[in-house]
C-alpha cells in the first residue's frame, strides 16, 4: 500500500510541476507582472466568491500557512492584509513562481517545498491553515489533514476548499454529460460538436480521445473519469466529499462549518451566460462545486 501511495505521489507532483494550477490562464510569460495580472484576474473574475469566503480582510496579524501555494495568487491576498504568510506546496515550479510574485509585487512572506502529509512545522505553529482545491490531490487526505490539526494553534482555524460529491459538476456535468460527451470524440463530427458546446481547449479534447483510445475500461472507470475530468486530462488524482465525509475528514476539531460555492456557468449551455449572480449563488449554495470546510482546533 505504501509503494502503492509513493508512486502515486510522483505522479501527482510530476503532473503539477509540469501543469502549476492557473497558468493556463494567463497569456504572457510565466513570472512576468503581466502574468500574475492576468491570473489574478481570471480567478478572482470567475471564482468571484473567493475573497469572501476566504476570509482574507480578517487575516492581519495572524499567522497563516497556506497548503498548496500555488502560484501565490491567494497568498498575496493574505500578505497585503497584513498576515505573516507562509506558503508550501509540493512542487519546485509553484514554490518559484510563487516567490517569483511576492518578490515582483514587494509583499513579505516564506516559502518552502513540502508535503501536506509531512509538514515540517512544529505542533501550535499558526493562527489559520489555508488550503484551496489541494488536499483532494494528495494520496493521502486524512493525513494532510492531521497534519493540519497538528499545526495549528488552540482556537486556530482551517479553511480548507474540497471537490463536493453533491454537486451538479459531480453529479451532471462530470457522472453524465461528460461521460456521454467522451464518446463522441471518437469521430471528427462529434469533436466538432463536444469543442463547439463545451469551449474546451482542443488539446484538451484530444488527450481525452486519445487516453479512451489507449485503454477505454481505465478511463471509465469511476475514479479515473473523475481525475482524468476535473484539472486536465493527464490529472492523475482527484477526490470528491459529501458534506458528512468532510465532516469526518475534520472530526477531530472541535467545532465545523460546512458551506459551498461556484457553480461554473460554463456547464449550463445557453442559460449559462444570462444566469443572473444572485440566482447563481443560490444555486451554488446547494449544488456548488466547492465545498468549504471552516474547522476550528
């Protein structure tokens, strides 16, 4: 199980240093300003519920650990609000572009390769633990988690963004539609059709028909469609919980809050684009695909 889990681990740290979450969102040469504006701006425009439901006006002061880096785009958030940050993440090329920022934009904070389930920081170290779409990647999750727990101090908080089991993303677009719409890539008509309804970058599709292609019972299998259709076709590992598995997940806090967000209007053809904002948090407050978990130590 242990070899199992390590090479495992490889695979995902092989594919998130080839692929740092968000650059593919930003025209413009990685580590320049422009590229950090650019992502910023796609991820904040998108996902606008982020600043809110991350609290990170409320962070001055507070020493905070974020999970997961990334590219530092909500690590910055934190630094100009006045927290003492910290951010890990588990690849060298998120760890440099995230330094790369922070350096660019002169805000203070640390950063440092490590693994979610190892985190070399000592037990009572920080006031938040922050980590957004991360800890569903990682082998193991229960231990990232502890690890969390471990490292926060009494009355610290974590603030942690998991793929939601319960959501129209899960339970429609990836468990149906998706599944419906893979066969059709198989013909140049239906690759047509898919890019045409879907806007997914063709490349995108192409990995996807050539990965049915290679071993069609792999990649249907329930585990892997979910990998292989949530960050990018060669994601070798992606997790969905419903609310009482994240409250089990966080069981040993002594106090937990559940709430989701986003609901991506780019899975709803045609109503998508006119779907007003407020029917759309509506909406996402049930069906989200982001499920928050606010666990306090």
């Amino acid at each position: 199980m242990l070899e199992n889990n390590f090479t495992l681990k490889d695979r995902v740290r092989a594919f998130w240093q080839e692929n740092p979450c968000g650059t593919k969102f930003a025209n413009a040469p990685p580590g320049s300003r422009k590229f950090y504006e650019l992502v910023e701006e796609h991820r904040y425009t998108k996902e606008w519920h982020i600043p809110l439901a991350a609290g990170f006006s409320q962070s001055k002061n507070l020493n905070v650990l974020e999970v997961g880096c990334g590219l530092g785009t909500d690590g910055a958030q934190f630094a100009k609000a006045g927290a003492i940050y910290t951010g890990v993440d588990l690849t060298d090329a998120a760890v440099d572009l995230a330094r790369r920022r922070f350096e660019l934009f002169q805000l203070p904070g640390t950063f440092r390769v490590a693994d979610a389930e190892r985190l070399d920081f000592p037990d009572n170290t920080f006031d938040i633990v922050y980590s957004h779409g991360v800890l569903h990647h990682t082998p193991d999750t229960n231990a990232a988690v502890r690890e969390i727990h471990r490292v926060l101090r009494p009355g610290g908080k974590a603030v942690v963004m998991l793929y939601h089991r319960d959501s129209y993303n899960y339970r429609v677009n990836i468990s149906i539609l998706r599944r419906m719409g893979v066969q059709l890539l198989r013909w140049n008509a239906g690759f047509k059709l898919v890019h045409a309804l879907t806007r997914e970058p063709e490349e995108s599709l192409r990995e996807h028909a050539r990965q049915l292609k290679k071993n069609q019972s792999e990649y249907l299998k329930s585990d892997e469609f979910l990998s292989r259709n949530t960050d990018g076709a060669g994601n070798p590992l992606a997790r969905v919980y419903s609310r009482s598995e994240a409250r089990e997940l966080f069981k040993d806090f002594s106090y937990v809050e559940l709430r989701t967000y986003f609901l991506n209007k780019r899975w709803f053809p045609v109503l998508g684009p006119i779907l007003p904002r407020s029917l759309e948090s509506r909406m996402a407050s049930r069906w989200g695909w982001h499920l928050w978990i606010y666990a306090t130590k």
